[in-house]
C-alpha cells in the first residue's frame, strides 16, 4: 500500500498513506496499537487500542501520545474494513523529548512550591489561632480594680478617692 511513517519523535508520529481509489467510503481509519512483543499476530479491528477517523480528502495524520521507547503497529484501511498486512507498518518511537522531560520537571518543581506554600499557610494560621486564644486568656484572667480605685503611682500603690462624708472625717 505505501504507508510511511516520518518525523517520529519520543511522543508523536507522522502517517502518510496513498490515497486508494478503491476506498469510496467517507473516511480512512488509521488503528495503532503498543505491539510489546513485536509479534504481528493479528490484524483484527477489535486488537487494536487506538482508532482515528481522517476524512478521504487527506491522505496523512499527526499521531500523538505516543510512549516512548515503544514499537507500535499501525494500519490504514477504508472506513471499516479489516486491515491486512500490506496496510500496516511496525515503527518504534525514540526516547523522550528534552522538552517534555523538562516540562515534566517544572511541573513537579510547581507542584513542591504550592505544597510548600499551602503548607506554610497552615502553620501560619495555627501560630495566629495559637497566640490570639493566649491573649484572650490573658485578658480574661486580668484581676480587675474596684469601681473606683485607679492604679497611680509607680511604687504598685494603689490609691483610692473617695468623695463622701467618711472620706472628710479622716
């Protein structure tokens, strides 16, 4: 049949196909599947894991979300026809992309930083709940004075005024 697959990468593949003039349905399917024992053993629709649906007017497909270091069988056939060994091609993919591997490290740098924060949030709020509920056992535990009576004098004398007539006697 022609099938090639070009541009492979870590994640992604490129499948080109001849157009078949035989095919007079409205759309190609391309099923891949991981083959992990590199055995082709059948070429059934219901083996395979993954189907895309690409409309007769195109004759390739980016095929993504691949595993790296995983060889694959993928096959092209008319709308929903069983494929045979001639619409089918085995390629491997290569090793992970730089850039996904370092994305996958910002994301997990990321994810450590909001774990930290959230967890300084907690502490934080711990240490306010803890200091306000000492301050207002302070308050409470307070000893007042007599109506009255103010605290003056720095000596820790106490000096009442009293205005009345038994104030006047002494």
């Amino acid at each position: 049949m022609g099938i090639t697959i070009q541009n492979v990468t870590g994640n992604t593949a490129v499948v080109i196909w001849p157009k078949m003039a035989s095919c007079a349905d409205s759309f190609y399917s391309v099923m891949y599947h991981a083959n992990w024992n590199s055995v082709l053993s059948s070429y059934s629709r219901k083996s395979f894991q993954k189907e895309e649906r690409v409309p007769t007017s195109r004759s390739s497909l980016l095929v993504e979300n691949l595993t790296p270091l995983t060889t694959y069988v993928l096959c092209v056939t008319c709308q929903s026809a069983n494929p045979s060994r001639e619409q089918c091609r085995t390629f491997h993919t290569l090793q992970p992309d730089a850039a996904s591997a370092g994305g996958a490290k910002k994301e997990l740098a990321l994810g450590i930083w909001l774990a930290s924060g959230v967890l300084l949030l907690v502490i934080a709020a711990i240490l306010l709940y803890g200091c306000l509920h000492l301050l207002c056992r302070r308050r409470r535990e307070r000893p007042r004075a007599p109506r009255g009576a103010s605290a003056e004098g720095g000596h820790g004398r106490t000096w009442i005024r009293s205005v009345g007539p038994a104030a006047r006697e002494l």
